[in-house]
C-alpha cells in the first residue's frame, strides 16, 4: 500500500508551488531547486506545543520576541562567573551536574517564520500541536546492561546521532544541529554534523523503489521523488536496533518535505505514521536556515571515554562483588 501525504503536507506544498512564482528558485543544472550548502535547523520553536497554548497554531511578533529574549537571557545568565568565595552548597540542595557545560552548547535562540508566522510548535496536526498518543509502550531496544558496549544506546556506542538529529524526523538537539546538502541526478545526501550520519536519499519517479524489507538500514531506506519544486522524502525499512522516539520502528513510515520558502530558507515538512505505536498520524513543519560556517569532523569514537570509564566501572564492581567487598558510599 502506497502512502499518501498527509492533508497539512498536501497543504504546504500547494502553498509552496504558489510562493515559488514569486521567489527565483536557485537551481542545478539538470533543472530541480538547489539546496546545496550548509544548514542550521536550531530554533527556539518546541518540538511540541505547551498545552495551555491549546490550538494556538502562532505566536504575535510580541510574544516571539520575548521568547527570543528569554532564551538569549538564560544563556547570558548560565554563561556568568560564579563567585570564588561563595560557601559551599549544602548537600541536600546540590544542583543537577549535567554531563556539558554551556561551552559546548549551541542551543537555538532565534524562532524563524514559517510562511510568515512564528509557530508556537513544530506540530502541527493534530490541531493541539502535540503528539498523539501511543497504543502501547515499549522497551528500548538495546538492554540497557554493563555487560558489554552492546548493551548500551546507539549514541553512547558514537553509532548514531542522539536526539534524531539526523532523522527521520531531523530535530534540532542541544548542539551540533548542522548539516550539509549535496545533490546528483539520482541523489540528495545529508551529511549531518552530529556523529558524522550520512543520509542518502536515492531520487525515484517509482514510489515502490524500496529495497526489500530484509535490508534494513540506518537512517531507514529513504526513497526522493520531486512533486513540482518540493523534494518529497518516504522513509521506511529501518535497522532494528533504531528506535524513534523510544519506540520500535519495524512499521514505522515518514513522508519529509523540503522546500524553499527564500533563499536563505528551507521549510522542513514531516508526517509520522505508525499505527502499532500512535493513535493517529501526526505532522508538522520547521525552518532551516543557510549559514556561513562549515560542518566540522565529530570525533565521537577517539574521544569516547565515557563507555570505557562506565564498562570499566562495571568490572570493578563485580570484582568487588567476587571479593566480598561492599561499596563505599558516601553521605
């Protein structure tokens, strides 16, 4: 069974083909819209929409600046000296430590429209901006043991970008939320910044030109066709070991959208659709925005002493157990 874009997706790129008339489309030389070069998609924007904002689809140019405001002013505030003569905590209030401090962080500060409103989510159907709900829960699909690496997630292994960063859905994370587009003829490849993913996204007019389901992949299977000006993008066939969102993805399909709202600007639509995990396909939209800067390397495997430290904790610990030994723990 073939499947259909959603209404709201239908919707955006009948709006696209309209605004398309008046905005010169930078192309390639074998004719379709040309989004190569490098791209941000951080934004201050929710994923999903605050529920006492309800079917609140934008915010006013007020509240969006406000927004913008608050989220510069709490990097400014996180971003202060601490005093060296301050007391000590006491051990009850300590603070959540993290494991990055702001140096590292590239969170989004900024909201861009979207045919020219500032969406209060990037959901957007169900009408309440949020995601539906699940028909069942389930397990991770990694065992979440110190027996060996294997028993890790996908991202502590430096095996696949935390956060979905690099799809589908592309979301924007706390840094690194960069990437950069190439195309062919046959071709679109996505070299996301974040664990170095490479998406590629081979261009079929035949809409069943997915390999077999036996031949599960990263990322999915991503098959690309052009409907006028706007990329369309079905994903599905995924490895077994990727979850989306935590969940299983064995039935899970999503239908990308990438067109150009200017030339500094991409308009980024998706549909979800899984119906052993929600109740309802869900969809929505987020902006991207060209940069100046380069994607740089990310070393993640030579500067992964993180698992080592955790597997290595482990063995300690059950060397301990063999000895007899009990774990100190301090009050």
């Amino acid at each position: 069974m073939k499947t259909r874009l959603s209404a709201c997706l239908l919707c955006a790129l009948s709006a696209s083909a309209a605004s398309a008339q008046d905005t010169a489309i930078p192309r390639t030389s074998w004719g379709v819209p040309d989004f190569q070069g490098y791209w941000r998609n951080n934004t201050v924007m929710p994923f999903q929409r605050a529920s006492e904002l309800g079917t609140q689809q934008a915010y006013t140019e007020d509240e969006a600046r406000r927004l913008e405001q608050a989220a510069q002013e709490a990097v400014e505030q996180d971003n202060e000296p601490l005093d060296p003569n301050r007391p000590a905590p006491e051990a009850e209030a300590l603070p959540p430590v993290g494991n990055y401090d702001l140096f590292w962080t590239d969170r989004g500060m900024f909201l861009p429209t979207i045919d020219g409103e500032y969406r209060t989510s990037a959901i957007i159907d169900p009408p309440n901006g949020r995601i539906p709900e699940r028909v069942v829960d389930f397990q991770p699909t990694y065992n979440r043991s110190n027996d060996g690496p294997e028993g890790r997630s996908l991202g502590e292994r430096c095996l696949l970008s935390f956060g979905n960063a690099s799809g589908p859905v592309m979301t924007p994370v706390m840094y690194n939320s960069h990437f950069q587009i190439a195309q062919s003829p046959g071709y679109v490849v996505i070299n996301i910044e974040m664990i170095h993913d490479a998406r590629i996204i081979r261009i079929a007019d035949d809409r069943d030109a997915h390999v077999s389901a036996s031949q599960q992949k990263w990322l999915g299977d991503s098959i690309g066709r052009w409907e006028g000006d706007t990329l369309v993008v079905e994903t599905k066939n995924y490895n077994p070991q990727q979850s989306y969102r935590g969940a299983d993805t064995t039935n899970l399909t999503v239908i990308e959208t990438f067109r150009f709202e200017e030339d500094n600007k991409l308009v980024y639509g998706f549909t979800v659709n899984d119906p052993t995990v929600y109740s309802a396909r869900w969809s929505g939209e987020m902006p991207i925005t060209r940069m100046d800067e380069p994607v740089y390397e990310y070393a993640c495997h030579e500067g992964n002493y993180g698992i080592i430290g955790i597997l290595a904790g482990a063995r300690r610990l059950e060397v301990m157990e063999e000895l007899g030994i009990e774990r100190e723990i301090e009050q």
